[in-house]
C-alpha cells in the first residue's frame, strides 16, 4: 500500500515538471528561432 501511494505520490509530482519542462523547451526554441529570423531578415 506504501509503495503504491508513494508511486502514485511521484507521479503526481512528476506530472506538473514534465509539463514545465515542454512548455520551457518550447518557448525556448521559439525565441530562438524568433532571434535567428530576426538575424536573418536584418542582413
């Protein structure tokens, strides 16, 4: 029953960091990307 909870316990906290993780992933690749057609289009 412990194993189980603490289980269920990671999961719930992994959840939310994952998410965090793909939303910064994301929006750093946009910024990126954002910079290098800035770049690109000043040339």
């Amino acid at each position: 029953m412990l194993e189980l909870l603490q289980s269920l316990l990671l999961a719930v906290v992994m959840v939310p960091v994952v998410m965090a993780v793909m939303l910064g992933l994301i929006y750093g690749l946009g910024g990126i990307f954002n910079l290098i057609s800035r770049t690109s289009q000043s040339k």
